[in-house]
C-alpha cells in the first residue's frame, strides 16, 4: 500500500509540472519605432545639462530639489490613501496566491471520532439488537486531485501573474502619487503667485484711483479718466478674488494627496518661486521599447495577460479526465482503553475518476470565455502602450516649444515693464495722457500673470516626462523588481 501510494505521488508531482496553457508570445508593441518629430523649427531632444541617464535612474528626491517639495512627497508616500490601498491589495493578491499554490499538495488531517449506535446482528426476529461504541482516530487526506492534466498549476499560475500584476499596479501608484503631489504643489504655488501680484496691483490701482479721484475733484482731469481707473480697480479685486479662491481650493487638493494637514507637518521648509524651481528637464527619452520594462502600467497589463493565457490551460485541462484520491489510516476500537491495541489499525484507499461526457457546452463555454478574456487583455495590453507611447510624445513635444514660450513670455513681461515705466514718465511730463499709462499697467499685468502660468507648464511638462518615463518610483536610484512570494512555482 505505501509503495503504491508513494508511486501514485511521484507520477503526479512529474505530470502536474505540465499545463495545458498555450505557448505565450508577447504582443507587438503597436506603436512606431522612434517618437515623432518636433514642431519645425524647434528641438525636443537637445540636452543642455549633459543628462545621460534614464528617468528610472534618476530619484525623485534628485529630480525634485525644492525641499518643502520633498517633505511633501515623502509626507504623501506615507499618508496616502490611495497607496496605502494598493499596498494592501498587493498582500490579498499574496495571499490569494497562496492559496491556490496549496491545492498543488494534499491536505493532511487528524481525525478523531466517536460513534455510539444500535445494530441488529441477524435478520431473525428472535435476535435482538445490540449497542455499541466505535472509537476512532487516525490521519486522512481528502478529496486531493491528482494534476495530470494541469488544471490546478494553471490556476495557481493565473494566481500568480495576478499577484505580480497587483505589484505593478501599486508602483504605477506610486509613482503617479509622486508627480501629482509635485504637479498639485505647482498649482498651489503658481496660484499663490499670480494672487501676490493680482493683491500688489490691487493695491497699487487703488492708489492710483484716490490721485484720479483729487485730480477730478481739483478739475484737471475727466470724468472719463476717473472711470477708467475705477474699472481697473474693479478688475484688481475681481482677479485677486478668484485667484484667493483658486489657491485655497489648490491647497485642499494638495492636502488630499499628501493624507494630513499641509499644517502639521514639521520642520517643512519655507516654498520656492517658481522661476527658482530646478527640476530636471532634460531626460533623454530613449526608444518606445523601453517603455515596455520602464512603466509598470505597461507590466501591469502583461501580466494581467499572462494570468488570462493561464486560464486557458485550466479551461482546456477540464475536458479531461479529473482524479482525485482520498486515503485514510489509523486505528479502531470498541473501546477506548484499547484504540492503540493490536490489531486495532485500519486504512482506505479511495481513488475516484469524474470523466466529463455530456455537460451542455459547460466546458466549451468555459473555454470561450477564456479565450475572449485573453483577447480583451491583449486590446488592454496593447492600448496600455500606445497611451504610454502618447504621453511620452506630447512631453517631448511641449518641451521645446514650452522653452521658448517662456523665454518670449518674458521678454514681453520686460517690455511691458519698460513700457509702464516710460507711459508714467511721459504722463508725468505732459506728453502722453493718462490712458497710455493705465492701459500699460493693464499690460504689465496680463504679462506677468502669464508668465507665471508658463513656468508652471514648463515644470509641469518635465514632470509628465518624467513620469512618463517611469521615473519616481525611487529616491535615490534603480529599484528591485517584483520578487515571487517564497516557494513560488511557475509554468
């Protein structure tokens, strides 16, 4: 009996190594193979800092240097939400795992039973029945299938590529935690920017508006002049208003990344203007390829496919025959006292065979479904990559037209200044009216309000390529990936 049931034990263990899973052959990348050109006339791969390495080379507490920014990152990586979810999803999916890894081995149990009944000891009437007790303990392995066909390696397979793609969901988390806690912090600090100087030319139209308003009380200037000057006024407090507005709601959206109260943080250092800001523009992009091992979204989705490829061997394994056995030794006694006597050992050996011969297209059904899921994750695949294909290409793009957008943003802010500044002085002498001056303080506002929004777009950009890369998910250097749980078998 033991050599038979040891025997059983190895021929399964050999078979069950199989599946019945179709060949995998990663998809085409459905994309070009170099990114697409720039606007004529401007550069989006020139590198003026020398940067050779690749963005997943590159920390975020090095691309970052602004260190309020990096207390904020680290502050989110611990506080938020949405990560902490996915950390947490990344122990269901171990353990999940894990669990369809233990239906590759038998489960043994110790059983202990005790039975008090009645019996008749012949079929004669005269006979009368008998009482007893029945005394049991032993150990037993249950209903455990044999694997010859590979449906159980299959489904642990499935398991387990769901678990890596549970790993690589939770770093394309944290990797988007970081850029949009700095894209957030950007918001906030431009906002609060523009507000500064929405308040100071508030401040200084109402004080040109109380001059106005001597000079038309004195009657040397017009009533029209008068009104001009209130409208700007008017105009100050309006964009003061909605910039006050859009800061605070700003700070609430970037405490909602960052998981607590921008506040309590401690020892946070004092923010930076954006003209200040140093991030990493330059990254030098690569070829599309490589975002197929840089971008855990784009892992994600392979092994979301692998996990449906290995469905299939278990859907094609369940047209064949399923064995399963269940065997059982220990020992039987009447009595108590005398469970551990000789001759009181008992065993069972019951192996069973299901074979499927009509199920109403179950199986078949079956089948289809996971063959249709497999197709749907080969789209999702796909798709997955043409979006990373896309984001890498709109951040090279912007990047040189947004360099010379700021650069012509502010020579116009120059301008403008100079402008204002010769408009006051040929007013003040009598050459020019009053309308020129107040039309270039207009002017010098609108310049400045867009120059500040067009830093933000250039660092904002940098941060999207970055991300795009896959960079962020480390602060100071290439990170490990994805490690199998310990034990881990796959196809």
């Amino acid at each position: 009996m033991t050599k038979t049931l040891t025997t059983l034990l190895l021929v399964a263990g050999v078979l069950s190594g199989c599946t019945m899973a179709p060949h995998y052959d990663r998809p085409a990348p459905p994309v070009a193979g170099g990114y697409p050109a720039a606007p004529e006339g401007y550069a989006t791969a020139e590198v003026k800092s020398g940067e050779t390495r690749r963005a997943t080379d590159i920390g975020w507490r090095e691309f970052f240097r602004d260190p309020r920014l990096q207390g904020l990152i680290a502050t989110s990586l611990e506080n938020n939400r949405d990560l902490r979810q996915a950390a947490l999803r990344i122990e269901e999916a171990r353990a999940l795992y894990r669990v369809q890894r233990a239906d590759l081995l038998p489960t043994l149990n110790g059983n202990a039973s005790f039975t008090r009944g009645t019996a008749l000891g012949s079929q004669t009437p005269l006979v009368q029945s008998a009482t007893g007790n029945t005394y049991q303990v032993g150990l037993s392995v249950t209903q455990w299938e044999l694997d010859f066909f590979g449906r159980v390696r299959s489904l642990s397979n499935a398991a387990l590529a769901q678990y890596f793609a549970t790993e690589e969901a939770h770093r394309a988390v944290y990797i988007s935690l970081v850029s949009e806690v700095a894209k957030a912090y950007l918001s906030e600090r431009a906002f609060a920017e523009q507000y500064e100087l929405a308040r100071d030319s508030l401040t200084a139209r109402q004080s040109t508006f109380e001059l106005a308003q001597k000079r038309f009380d004195a009657g040397a200037t017009s009533a029209l002049d008068l009104r001009d000057n209130e409208s700007l006024v008017a105009q100050a407090r309006v964009a003061a208003a909605q910039l006050a507005r859009q800061r605070a709601q700003a700070q609430n959206a970037l405490e909602v990344l960052v998981g607590k109260p921008i506040a309590q943080i401690p020892n946070l250092p004092e923010p930076m203007r954006l003209s200040d800001e140093r991030i990493i523009s330059d990254i030098p992009e690569g070829l599309p390829s490589d975002l197929l091992t840089q971008r855990p979204d784009i892992r994600q989705a392979e092994q979301e496919l692998l996990s449906a490829n290995a469905n299939i061997g278990a859907a094609r394994a369940a047209f064949f025959p399923r064995i399963t056995m269940t065997a059982s030794a220990g020992t039987i006694s009447p009595t108590f006292s005398g469970l551990f006597d000789a001759g009181t050992h008992a065993w069972s050996f019951a192996p069973q065979l299901v074979l499927p011969i009509f199920d109403y297209g179950r199986n078949l059904s079956n089948l289809d479904v996971a063959n249709v899921r497999k197709n749907i994750q080969i789209a999702n695949y796909e798709k997955t990559i043409q979006v990373a294909f896309s984001e890498v290409a709109d951040a090279l793009v912007a990047r040189g037209t947004l360099e010379e957008q700021v650069s012509g943003q502010e020579q116009q802010r120059n301008a403008e200044s100079a402008r204002y500044e010769l408009s006051r002085l040929r007013f003040r002498s009598g050459v020019a009216s009053y309308l020129d001056e107040l039309d270039a303080q207009r002017q010098l506002f609108t310049a400045e309000q867009a120059l500040v929004q067009a830093r933000q777009l250039r660092l904002v950009n940098a941060i999207d390529l970055y991300r795009a890369l896959g960079g962020g998910l480390n602060e100071s250097g290439p990170v490990a990936q994805a490690t199998p749980p310990q034990g881990t078998t796959t196809q």
